[in-house]
C-alpha cells in the first residue's frame, strides 16, 4: 500500500515539474514580460512585412513588442491629420517612458541585411515633455527594395528599346559620328602636303627661335653688357652725388644776387642772370631726378625683377623658354591642338 502511494506521490511530482518547465518555456520564447508597458500606436503605409510579437528597440536595446497590426485601408481618423493604411499598436516599458519625447520618430529597420523587421525608436529631443500613452505618431515606412525592382526592370526595358529602334536618336549620333570621323579623315588626306609644309616650317621656327634665345642669353650673360651697367650704375652715382652740391651753390646764388649785383649791374643785366641761373637750376633738378631714376631701374635689372631683369638674370626663365621651345620643336601639332 505504501509502494503505491509512492509511486503516485512521484509521479505527481513528475508532472508539476514538467508544468512548471512547460510554463518557463513558454514565457521564454512567447516574449511574456511581467514588466509594467504603456500603449503607443504608429501608422504606416507598408509595414514591409512587420509581425505581431517583433520587437521594440531604442539603440538595439529592446524596449517593448508589437503587440497587434490593424488594416485600416486609409480611413480617417479625427485624432490625426493624415489617413493610414496600417496601425501598428506597440507596448512599451513604462521605464523608458521618460526617453521617448513628442518629437520621437519611429521607423522600421530590419536585425541586418536580410534579417527580421523591428520597429527602432529615435528619442528626439530631450528638452520636449514624454510622449503621452496612446499617442498615435506617423511613423517612417521602410525603402521597398520589390517596387525599386520593378521600377529598374522598367527603365532597363525603355534603354534596351531606345538602343535597338533603327530610327532612335542613338543610332542618329552613330551615323552622325562616323559621317565626321570620315570627313576629318578626308580633310587631312586633302591636305596633307599642306600639313606636312606647315609642320617643317614651325620646326624650322622653333630652331631659329632656339639660336636666337641662345644668342641672346650669350650677349646678356657677356661682360660687355655687366661693364655697361656698372658703368651706368656709376655714372648716376656720381651724377646724383655731384648735382646736390651744385644745386644748393645755384640756389644759394640766387639767393644773394641782388646783394651782390646791385651797385654794379643793370636791372636787365641782372634779371637776365637770375633766368640763366633759373635754368641752370632746373637742370641741375631734372639731372638729379633722372640720375636717381636710372640708378633705381639699374638696381631693379640687377635684382633680376621685371621683364628685362628676369630675362636678364634669371637663369631659370631663360631655361623654361629653351624647353618650351624644344617641345615645340619636336610636337609642332601642340600649336594647333590643345590636350
């Protein structure tokens, strides 16, 4: 009698163990949580394969469920201005309800490329108040890759009867083409004497312009031309230093002609003296500035500044006009035809 109730007493057990394990299980994979949640609806117009049950994530964390889909076929509704074909309701956490403003987004995204869809949450901004529960927002439809698809194959269609129409505009520019590739070709097999003429000729140019700039650069780079200078840079030196004096003597003349003159000349002997003393005066000014003038342009040759000074001491230059002059020499085209 003893064994019996035992056994009876096991196998009970045996049963509100497998009940319990059952019950887990199905709160395990059912998604059942004890957690308190608030009630958010968000319309969409294709929910793009959305499930009852999907989750709710704020960053990946999930956060909530969807708890039902409601075809609504676009009715209106009084509490929104817009008309929805989908009303997705979600249960959320009560926790997070602080996270979530009234200016939170929600769009539907899917765990990788081909993965489950899931409703992901943007907060928004966390100066604005919670949103309230029962709050309907319009949500963000998900990009439909089958209606990208059809609208590809579509245009794919068009190019394919646009390239094989004999009287398309494709076909047009192909003739059009090679009607110009052939009268180029004309033309050049017209002229080719001419062409060859004109080539000779501007290597003959570019190989006298060669000698020409060599011999340049021998007369400037010579000792004739640095004796001129220094010589020029001298003499208005001199010049500069030798009219100050004879200035201040001019002036100083002027200043005591009357004193000197006035018991012993003329007032037309003595106005006639001032006037050449006047002019030697101004020459003696015009002198000085011109000097000065020379001297600075010299200095300015000599610093290689300017168009004369660089051709004249820059070394540089005259080797980029050499080679300029060689390329011209051996692709005489470039003076036609630019790359």
């Amino acid at each position: 009698m003893a064994a019996g109730k035992n056994i009876e007493v096991k196998v009970g057990a045996l049963i509100l163990i497998s009940m319990i394990l059952l019950g887990g299980f199905i709160v395990v994979m059912g998604g059942l949580s004890v957690a308190r949640v608030y009630t958010v609806f968000v319309d969409f117009d294709n929910p793009s394969g959305l499930q009852i049950g999907a989750p709710v994530k704020i960053a990946g964390v999930k956060v909530g469920k969807v708890d039902s889909l409601e075809y609504r076929g676009g009715k209106a509704d009084p509490k929104v201005p817009w008309r929805a074909l989908v009303r997705v309701k979600l249960s959320i956490e009560e926790k997070v309800r602080d996270s979530i403003h009234e200016d939170a987004q929600f769009v539907i995204t899917t765990q990788g490329v081909l993965g489950e869809p899931f409703i992901g949450i943007l907060p928004g901004d966390p100066e604005k108040p919670p949103l309230p529960e029962g709050s309907i927002r319009q949500g963000k439809d998900p990009p439909r890759l089958d209606l990208f698809l059809a609208q590809a194959s579509d245009l794919m269609t068009m190019a394919h009867k646009a390239l094989t129409r004999e009287d398309g505009p494709l076909q047009d520019i192909a003739k059009h083409g090679a009607s110009l590739i052939k009268g180029i070709d004309l033309l050049i097999i017209d002229n080719r004497e001419t062409i060859t003429r004109i080539t000779k000729n501007t290597e003959k140019l570019s190989a006298s312009a060669v000698e020409l700039v060599q011999a340049t650069k021998d007369k400037v780079d010579g000792p004739q031309v640095k004796r001129i200078l220094n010589n020029v840079d001298v003499l208005t030196a001199s010049l500069a230093k030798d009219t100050g004096p004879l200035l201040k003597k001019t002036q100083d003349t002027l200043a005591h002609l009357d004193e000197i003159a006035t018991d012993t000349l003329g007032p037309e002997q003595r106005a006639s003296i001032k006037k050449t003393l006047k002019e030697v005066e101004n020459i003696a000014v015009s002198a000085n500035k011109t000097a000065n003038d020379v001297q600075a342009m010299v200095k300015h040759i000599k610093a290689g500044k300017g168009t004369v000074g660089a051709l004249m001491m820059d070394e540089e230059i005259y080797d980029d006009l050499q080679e300029m002059l060689r390329d011209i020499k051996h692709n005489p085209w470039k003076l036609f035809w630019r790359e």
